[in-house]
C-alpha cells in the first residue's frame, strides 16, 4: 500500500539563463555563488579587490535572511566580500524559488545583478509502518544517522501510517491505514516529537473510513483521504475534526477506482491518484467530482502495474512508484491513455524493494522509501535506469524498519 508531498540547499541560476537543477556552483559578471546546506557563499569576480558594503536582497515574499549581514534601510543587507573572502549569507523561507539582487555597493546601489534561487528540502518526514514511528531527518543526512524527532506512542494514533503530507501551514497530516480496520487521519503542528496528541484527529463510524491510504489537500483547505479498502476518495470540509462525514465522495464502478494509494490536489482543483489495484494506472477527475463520475484521465502503461506512490514536479510531469516493479516511473505532463514513461528508475543498484513514498524537491532530487528497504533512497535529479542513490538513510541508528509515508520540505 501507499504515498505523499518538500533546510535548504540554494540552486543558483542567473535570470537570464535557463535553470538547472544540476548546478549548484555559478559565475555571473559581479558574483561567484556557491551553496552549502542553508547557506550562500558569495565571492566576486574582480580579482585584487575588496567591497566593505556589498548588498543583497531578497525579491520574493515568504523569504528572509537569517544571517551573515548587517540590514540597511534602503532595503538591502550589507556585508564585506571580495575574490578571496567570502561571505556567507543565511536565508529562511519556504522551498522554491526565490530572487535575489547582489550589488558590489549596497549603499547606491550600484552594479547590481540578479539572481534565481531554488531551496532543498531541509527535512525529510517518514512514516513506517510496522512500527508506527513517524521519524524526521534532515535532507541531506546520509548513512547510518539517528532521527532528529520520533513521532511515536498510544496517544499520536500512529497505526499503519501510510502516507504523509505537509501543507503550506507546517502541518503534517497523517492517513492511518489500521490494518483495514476503519483508520484514521491526524494532523501534527511541527516539529512534533515524541508521544503527544494530534492537534486533529478525523475518525469514526461518519467518515465511512474502511483503510485510509493516502491524504491531501487543496488550496481552500478542502481534506482529501483516499480509502484502500473501500475504492473511494471522501473530501472532509476545512476544519473538519473527529466522527464527521464528507462533504463529497468520489465513489462507484464509474470511478474506475481500484485499491486506491497517493492523492495530490492541483493549485487548480483537479483530483489525481494512483491505482494499486487492477492493471494499475494514473487517474485525474475534474476539480468538484463528487460521486460516481468517471476520471477525465487515465495514464496506463505496460511498464507500470502496482502503483503506490505519486508526485507532480514544477514542470507538470507525473512521478509515481511501482510496487511490483521495484521503480519509479515519470510521465509527461500530457500523458494519456497509453503511455510511454520519460524515463524509469529501477534496478539493484537502486535499492528500490517494494516501492512506495515518493517526493521530489525544489531542485529536482529524488526521494523514495519502500517496504522492502529499511531506509531511504535519495536520487540525482537527472538519474535514470539502473543507478545508484547519491544518499542513503539505512542503518539500526535510523529506527527504519517498513517506510512508506513520505514527504520532505
């Protein structure tokens, strides 16, 4: 069964320039950047020379600088640098893009130029599930590492903890398969740790849950809960909490629903989930559906068959992980009916066994975890076929033992 959902890596690229997931090193004609973790580290160009007052700020809203500069009141902050001393400048926000205007005089400002800025994630949330731990660690931890927090005991509700999504308000909901036996989903504020209560818990006879196995939401607040064992999508009113019934439910053979996994809402509306049931496929239903309506797409491929995962990239592309063949599959953002994947992640260098939790990042690194592979695969954004993580989470340290929920931001 299952799915999901985002400290910071900045990926630098010049406005002017096409972006690059790949890059985390680039020249522009003031500036040299490089990245590390939550940081930039700035250096200039012009070579025997220092600048007591270069400037930088940040353009987009939602982002701050933490550190490194000394704030000015014509809206830049301030700092020392030259081509053999660097800066290094902390920022906050949100994962994404973000611009930023670097000046050599932040007083003038005077020779400025601007920047593109993506974010890592900075946290990587995983739900297992034989042992009803919900663990956090940070995204570009690798090998045999402890959990930074450990989300377990009677009162999280923590049972079979398939999927997990966080949404823009740092809440971390949870969907609780329960063995098939009417289940759950749970809301966290983080950093959550430790055995405390959810702030939200929606369960009972009303929510006409059978084996919740996937949950989102969309940009009005709307709760969407994908239900395994009852082949239904039920959508709970904002605010919703404890024995309350959903607003619509997307249910009925039209549905074509079949043994239903991951859920992702578009800014949009529209309604996409995996199918593990069946021959396995992709479905969209139209912002609204309620009832039993049929989907108004369906992705089918020869080379997908139990599907578990999903996640839509920044370009629209359609990312899923196939249980059966041990795999993460993208399609296009176009795909329809029968389709041929872009490419495909699979093979023992993977270690990708019982594929399930998937989540991509802001620039563009893989996230996978799987029920046959105690730890956490992290992926190159540009890997295909049969290639090795550059990060692996795995070791008795980590207290993974059957990961499935998902999700980084």
């Amino acid at each position: 069964m299952k799915k999901t959902m985002k400290k910071v890596v900045f990926l630098i690229s010049l406005l002017f320039c096409q972006t690059s997931f790949a890059i985390h090193e680039k020249s522009g004609l003031f500036f040299n950047l490089a990245t590390t973790s939550s940081t930039l580290n700035i250096t200039t160009t012009i070579p025997n020379h220092s600048y007591p007052n270069a400037g930088i700020k940040v353009n987009t809203s939602g982002f701050s600088i933490q550190s490194g500069c000394t704030a000015n009141a014509n809206g830049y902050c301030l700092f020392p640098v030259s081509d053999t001393s660097s800066a290094t400048i902390s920022m906050t926000g949100p994962v994404g893009g973000v611009q930023v205007t670097l000046c050599l005089n932040g007083l003038g400002p005077l020779s400025c130029q601007q920047y593109a800025v993506s974010r890592r994630s900075s946290q990587i949330f995983v739900g297992d599930v034989a042992t009803n731990y919900v663990l956090t660690f940070p995204a570009d931890g690798n090998g045999n590492i402890s959990p930074i927090y450990n989300l377990s005991g009677s009162n999280t509700g923590n049972n079979v903890p398939y999927d997990l999504y966080l949404d823009s308000s740092n809440h971390l909901w949870v969907s609780n398969w329960s063995n098939a036996s009417s289940g759950s989903v749970t809301q966290f504020l983080l950093p959550a740790n430790g055995n405390v209560f959810p702030q939200v818990k929606i369960a009972g006879v009303n929510t006409t849950f059978r084996g919740p196995s996937g949950v989102g939401k969309d940009a009005i607040g709307n709760i969407y809960v994908a239900d395994y064992d009852s082949n239904a999508i039920n959508i709970f009113a904002p605010g919703s909490i404890g024995n309350v019934a959903p607003i619509r439910r997307i249910f009925g053979n039209v549905t074509m629903l079949d043994s239903p996994q991951s859920i992702i809402i578009t800014p949009l509306g529209n309604i996409y989930v995996t199918n593990a049931g069946g021959s396995g496929n992709i479905l969209e239903f139209a912002a609204g559906a309620d009832g039993n309506v049929p989907p108004i797409r369906i992705i089918t491929s020869e080379f997908i068959l139990v599907l578990t995962g999903l996640w839509i990239d920044m370009s629209g592309n359609i990312w899923v992980t196939d249980n059966f063949y041990n795999s993460i599959v993208e399609f296009s953002s176009n795909a329809n009916g029968d389709s041929t994947p872009i490419r495909t992640i699979t093979g023992p260098n993977t270690n990708i066994i019982g594929a399930y939790g998937l989540s991509i990042d802001a620039q563009g690194y893989i996230y996978e975890v799987g029920t046959g592979f105690p730890g956490i695969n992290v992926f190159s954004p540009t890997a295909n076929g049969n290639v090795a993580p550059v990060q692996v989470i795995t070791g008795p340290n980590t207290l993974l033992s059957s990961p499935a929920g998902l999700s980084v931001n």
